[in-house]
C-alpha cells in the first residue's frame, strides 16, 4: 500500500520517504514511514549503494507527481498508478542500462509505427505465444524501453518477467500500438 492516513490512501511524497536496501530479502524498499513498498528488481540490477539510505530529493518528488498526473497513468487505480511510478523512479535512478532481449519477442510484419514515451504497447512472447501490456518509458533511435504493466508475462517454459520488470527490445516487436492496445482492454 502506498501509504494509508485514517483508512484513505495518500499518495503525496512525504519528506521521511527513503529507499532502503533490506539485506535480509535482499529487496529493495521504498520506506514510507509506518509502510513500505518492495521493489521488484534484483539486487544485481541496481547501481543503487545498498549500505544506506537514499532519501526522496525535490526532484524525485516533481517526477512523482508529473507521472501521478500523466493522462499515461489516468486509467489505473491510485494504488497500482503509485506502484507503477516508484518503479519508474527505480528503473531511471538505479537500474543498470540492459541489453535488448528481442530474442524472447515475435516481430511485428506490418508497419512500423510511431511509439512514444508513455504509450501502451503489447510485447508478444515468441515462445509461449503470450501478449502483454508494456507501458514505453523510453523511446530511442533503435531500441525501445518498456515495462510490464501486468501481474507477469510468460515467455518461456523457464522465464518469465514479473509485474513492474523492464526490457529494452527494437521497435519491430511491438505487437499493437497505442490505438490497438485500447481496442484490446
């Protein structure tokens, strides 16, 4: 939960927000003082120093409440769109630049489309055949950076990425644009 006050949800920064590295899970947290949120990434995937505590900047927080307010974000409950945003905060803070995985991805055969910071995008699985819900945090020349919006994506009888994972993949994976992911939902 992201944080409750007298039964309601606050989803407003607070000045005692830190990140903070449990040694024991080996997680990272977002601290909130009487809750936490665990961060999905692997220890290995972080640049973060893991021997104290990161507090929440000004910056941190002006990037919270611009993503809070995206018109990307407006479709999701307050409490995954919270979720959604301190993973993007992760992922652009701490995360380790990643290899494009195309390899786990169909090619798209029809034209290639605009996509844009913020879109929806459906990434198809090559083995398992499973279409999922991505959210572009980053739109290269060449390669795009998504997200899993959703609980997991199967993409091979061994692997499989789980909600808030990221994946860098070339623009001919992209299964369904904006408008074709909308149709989707």
């Amino acid at each position: 939960m992201c944080k409750k006050k007298h039964g309601l949800i606050d989803f407003i920064p607070q000045a005692n927000w830190h990140w903070l590295f449990d040694h024991n899970r080996a997680t990272l947290t977002l601290n909130m003082g009487r809750s936490s949120i665990d961060i999905v990434y692997k220890p290995a995937m972080l640049t973060l120093q893991f021997d104290q505590a990161v507090f929440f900047t000004m910056e941190d927080v002006a990037n919270y409440i611009d993503l809070f307010e995206d018109s990307a974000l407006a479709g999701y409950q307050p409490e995954l769109r919270c979720r959604i945003i301190l993973h993007i905060l992760v992922a652009n803070q701490f995360h380790k630049p990643i290899m494009p995985k195309n390899w786990l991805f169909e090619s798209n055969d029809g034209e290639q489309q605009e996509i844009n910071k913020g879109d929806h995008v459906i990434l198809k699985s090559l083995v398992m055949k499973e279409a999922k819900k991505y959210l572009v945090l980053d739109n290269g020349a060449n390669f795009i950076l998504c997200m899993l919006i959703e609980k997991s994506h199967g993409l091979t009888v061994s692997r499989t990425f789980s909600q808030f994972q990221v994946v860098k993949v070339t623009y001919d994976k992209i299964s369904a644009s904006k408008a074709d992911y909308n149709a989707l939902c």
